[in-house]
C-alpha cells in the first residue's frame, strides 16, 4: 500500500495515517470485518499478519502542510529494491491518485504485478463516503484472498 508522503499528523505522531480523519485503518479493517484497535502498533500487526505493507512513494520532498497537490522536489523511496528483495509481492495499492502518479512519475510498472488505483483515505479527499470509498477498497481484500 502506498501514500505519497505522510502528512503533518502522521509525521508528528510518527504513524501512518494518524490524522482522526483519515479513514486508512477503519476501511483496512472494515474489509475484514474488523474495527481498528486505538493501539497502532497493535493495528500495524494485525495489517502485517494480513500480508499488507504501507510504505509512501516519495522518501522526501517539500509541499505545502499536508497537500499532496503542492509536493515539489521529491525524492522516491527506494520501492524497485523493495520489490526485488521481495518476490512474494504480488500487488502495489495506490492510496490516491496524487501516489500512483508520483509512482508512474519514478518507476517503471511491472508485468508481473497488479497495481490497484484506489480513492484517498485522505480526509481533504471528501468527495466520496465511507461507504463508496469501502466498496472501491474491496478489490484489495480480493487480491490478498487469491
């Protein structure tokens, strides 16, 4: 799974999708019929034992608070070297559109896998619900199933 950058609240937290908003891990775990537990590390586990790993397409860059619109001057994280120590990867998820185009921006997609486009979590990406976001999101559990 991956995001753009982490924003100002996951940054300050130093969790992943930290901001209260941010519908990441009730859909994560919604897909599974689940409710987050208020642990992160707990929720980090349970995703883990889950075959899912979230990592953000750039390393650094400079932006404007938490807009992923305004990301200049970004540097990737290292996800070809990812991918390569780790050929059991079957699938790259997009968190937004702003992170599938930075990763097309940076990397070369590969035959082999499937890449899911899947709407933000992001609470400045309002336009669809929970529920529309969940149904979207659903393809995910589906990959991970097969």
């Amino acid at each position: 799974m991956l995001g753009t950058l982490p924003g100002e609240e996951s940054l300050r937290r130093r969790e992943y999708y930290a901001h209260p908003r941010n519908l990441f891990w009730p859909i994560v775990f919604a897909l599974f019929g689940e409710t987050p537990s208020p642990d992160y590390a707990d929720r980090v586990r349970w995703i883990g034992a889950r075959r899912i790993a979230v990592w953000d397409v750039c390393a650094s860059a400079r932006r404007v608070a938490s807009a992923d619109t305004s990301i200049a001057a970004e540097v990737p994280n290292m996800i070809d070297a990812l991918i390569d120590t780790h050929p059991g990867i079957r699938a790259v998820a997009f968190n937004g559109s702003g992170a599938r185009r930075l990763y097309d921006r940076h990397f070369a997609r590969r035959p082999e896998l499937r890449y899911l486009a899947l709407p933000s979590t992001s609470p400045a990406h309002a336009r669809l619900g929970f529920a529309e976001k969940l149904a979207q999101w659903r393809v995910l559990s589906e990959v991970l199933e097969n």
